[in-house]
C-alpha cells in the first residue's frame, strides 16, 4: 500500500524490552556449549519460555528433554544444560548418580532466591514463597529445601488461609518475575497478618522485571492498544500484559510473532505501545514493527525509562570459546 494511504501510527517502543542479562547468559551457554561439544548438547526444559528461541537453538544441535532420564546411555558424555529458571536440588544431584556432565544454567538472580531461602531456613525459619504454583521458578526454589520447609503463597486470600506453625519463625522470598504491584500487595498483607516475618536480605523480584514493568507503565496511558512480545508461559510477560491493561491502555495483548496478530480486529488505532517480555528475542520485536510498516505509515518513538548494563559472565568451562555476533545472530538479528 502507497505511504499516502496508509494511517498514521506512532509506536512506544518500549526501552528496556527483551532479553534481560540472565536470559542472554542461558541462551549463550547452549550456543557455546554446541561450539566447544559439538550437537548434541541436551537441555532440560525449555532453557527460557519461548518458542522461538528452543526451536532456534533445536536448528543448531540442542536436544530438549523433560528429564535427564531421557537422554540415551551413548550420550552419557554430552553436556545436559539446566535451564535459567533454575532446578531442585534432586537434579544436578541425579546428574552427578549418572555421571552426566552438567552445565548449570540458572540466572544468578533465581540462585539469589535460593540462598535467600536457605538462610532463613538455616535461622530456623518456615519459608513462604511468594509465587506462581507450578512455575518451573517456584518449583526450584522450593527444591531448594526438604519437603514441607517451604509454603507457597499466591495471592493475598492465600495469606488469610495461612496458618504456620510458629507464627513467629517466618522468613519470605519471591519468585523473580511478579507484578510487583501484586507482590507490593501479597507482601503487605503478609508483615500485617504476621508482623515477625523476615524479609530477605536483598529484593527477590529481579531489576529486569521491575524495569520492564515500569517503561509500559509509563508507556500504556493513551495507547489504543498495546503489545507485548512473549509466551503463554511466560509469567513475565504475561504481567506486562496486566501492567499494561492497569497503567491506561484501552487493549492489551500478548503475542508470539507478527502472524498471531489478528489484523482485522485491531481497528482504527493511532498509538500502539510495544514492548517485549525477558525471554523474548529482538529480532521478533523487529518482525512486528515492520509487519505494522507495512500496513501503516510508522512513525517509532524510543521510550526510555532506564539504562541496564548487567552481564553475568558464562561459567569457567566455557570461557574459552568465542562468542561471535553471528552466533547469536538467530535471535538478536
């Protein structure tokens, strides 16, 4: 379509957006680890919650398994990779029974959880989890301690069922990727109800989140609709969704690629905000803007809220291989 005909659309992009430090840090551990190893190299669980990503990473030699179990007694010797939402501690232990060669994944800030819950623990503390049942997150972070040292909280109904055994031995830690208006709320309602639990020492939910969560605060007052680029199972991204829809955007949606947008639905819009969630590619961001620069005359505006320089460096055993832009080309473009 000629740009005369096309309707003007301004875009908010969203900045910070994608990939956050731990997520990159997971994703180069498999893409080094196929570099030094060669393919296969397995990875238990999705090694971030998005689609594209796997089967970007399934296109050079990854090999995706639900457990360690699965993978074949010939490949004893191929690195297995643990995902960035980080594992119980039953796995890598499982791991070293059987002699694999693991490669832990996990985002430093999800191991910082951890430490922080086993410290309460260690000062005689009953753990409350502030989190998502059956997030692979919350799953390891309960793993983390024996079975019944931990009990997860979702909402703030939650905290009025709670009845612990010693109201005065308590100690909280949240999963990382919460609303953190919700958590504000869940965590409220916790110190009212029990005012001896014990924070952790340092905040659970991790800076990423909060910076995402705050440039579409910023972003959403006035925008007729509103995308965020992610997974269904990506609880990060799914709270950009709600952050969006309380913070002024008349729509918000979450989607995967350009071609799960339902054009013909999308209506008279003038301002879209977009942003991306903490597992979601750039190069699929920029898959969208010109998916719209094709059916409006365009016009993007940078909306930026922070600066992140995080960079959590691969581990030891991989340090010697180089990274190269074309190496990451796949979802960084």
């Amino acid at each position: 379509m000629p740009e005369s005909n096309k309707h003007p659309l301004t875009i908010r992009l969203c900045q910070p957006r994608g990939f956050c430090a731990g997520v990159d840090r997971a994703i180069q551990i498999v893409v080094l680890a196929l570099k030094k190893y060669g393919a296969p190299v397995y990875v238990r669980h999705e090694i971030v919650h998005n689609r594209y990503v796997v089967e970007g990473l399934q296109n050079l030699g990854a090999v995706f398994v639900e457990e360690i179990d699965e993978i074949p007694d010939e490949h004893r010797d191929c690195p297995v990779v643990f995902s960035a939402h980080g594992v119980p501690k039953s796995v890598p232990r499982d791991a070293a029974e059987r002699a694999l060669f693991y490669l832990d994944a996990t985002c430093p800030l999800v191991s910082k959880v951890h430490k922080q819950a086993i410290r309460h623990h260690r000062l005689g503390r009953h753990v409350v989890l502030v989190g998502h049942a059956g997030h692979p997150e919350v799953i390891g972070t309960m793993g983390q301690l024996p079975d019944g040292a931990v009990s997860l909280i979702e909402t703030e109904e939650d905290v009025a069922r709670f009845a612990p055994a010693d109201p005065a031995a308590l100690g909280f830690v949240t999963q990382t990727t919460l609303s953190v208006d919700d958590t504000a709320g869940i965590v409220g309602a916790l110190q009212r109800r029990f005012p001896a639990i014990q924070a952790p020492a340092a905040e659970s939910i991790c800076y990423a989140t909060t910076n995402r969560q705050e440039a579409v605060k910023e972003t959403a007052p006035g925008a007729d609709l509103f995308l965020i680029v992610g997974a269904p199972n990506s609880s990060n991204s799914r709270r950009l969704v709600e952050v969006a829809e309380r913070s002024g955007a008349k729509r918000a949606l979450l989607v995967q690629r350009a071609a799960d947008i339902a054009w013909d639905e999308i209506g008279p819009i003038r301002t879209l905000g977009l942003s991306a969630g903490a597992s979601a590619p750039e190069i699929i961001v920029n898959e969208i803007v010109e998916a719209f620069r094709d059916r409006f005359d365009v016009t993007v505006e940078l909306a930026v809220t922070a600066t992140e320089t995080e960079d959590f460096p691969v581990m030891r055993a991989l340090r010697d291989v180089e990274l190269t832009r074309a190496d990451m080309a796949f979802v960084n473009g």
